[in-house]
C-alpha cells in the first residue's frame, strides 16, 4: 500500500515507481494508492482509514519520512506492532528517520549528487544558451532500520 505525496514534489515520481514495482513482482492485485500529503498528518489521516477496516496491509510504503511519522504515531497509539503487524517505509532518509526511537526505514537519495548536477547544468547552460536539458537519474537507495520486518501470513 502507498500514501500518495498528492502534489507535493517528487510525488508523481514515487507514485510511478511504487505502480511499477508492484507490476514486476507480480502484486497488482494488491495495488492501492491513499491520497495525502507530504506531511505528518496525512500520516495520521492514512493510518486511521486503515485501523477503520477489517484487516491492515502488510506493508505501507509512505510519500516521505513525515508521513511515515505520522502513520507510525497512530498505530503505535493504537498498539499495532510496527514492525510485527505492519511494515512501514519513508522516502527522503530524514533527520528525524535516523534517530533510535524512530529508527525508519527510508529511500535515501543522493542529494548531493542532485545537486552537483544541477549546478553543473546550470553552469553548462550560462555558457552555452543552446544546451539542451536532458533528464537524469541518480538512482536512491533503501536504507533498512527498524520499522520494516517479514510480511505477515
């Protein structure tokens, strides 16, 4: 399951990869996407649509680490057991991700690495009016702590 990031940046992106990945791995039929935010309290909102139905996912990868906050707020509220009923997944490798009682696993991406290109783009564009953009990747990468463990029969 996914908690959209709705249209905060980065969102369409992740949105993408999390349809893709479930495709590959042969789970479309487990695909479902939760509007919301970039923020704690779509978290919060997320996790109480879910606690509201008869049986929560094994899994929910969030839009970003606030949100993933914000989700594990309410199930830990609610002595749902993260990692042990539910597993969840930040994106961004925030601050507030690293610290031990949060502990999150998270996609970390390479922002420096973002930006060195960007600077070297925007410098290439100084000097030449003509160069054209390209896209480029600068693949991220999953970070495992502690709120993600074995799915769940």
């Amino acid at each position: 399951m996914h908690v959209d990031g709705g249209a905060d940046p980065g969102s369409p992106e992740r949105r993408r990869a999390y349809l893709a990945a479930m495709r590959k791995h042969d789970l479309s039929d487990h695909i479902r996407v939760i509007p919301g935010q970039h923020t704690e309290d779509a978290g919060v909102a997320a996790a109480n649509t879910l606690l509201a139905e008869d049986r929560l996912p094994t899994a929910v990868l969030a839009g970003n680490d606030r949100c993933a906050i914000g989700l594990m707020d309410v199930f830990t509220r609610a002595h749902v057991d993260v990692p042990g009923d539910i597993s969840i997944v930040g994106y961004d490798d925030s601050h507030l991700a690293q610290l031990s009682r949060i502990d999150l696993t998270t996609v970390r991406q390479d922002t420096e690495g973002l930006a060195r290109r960007t600077v070297q783009f925007a410098i290439g564009r100084l000097e030449d009016e003509d160069l054209v953009p390209q896209d480029f990747v600068i693949d991220p990468h999953l970070v495992v702590r502690g709120t993600t463990g074995p799915a769940q029969s």
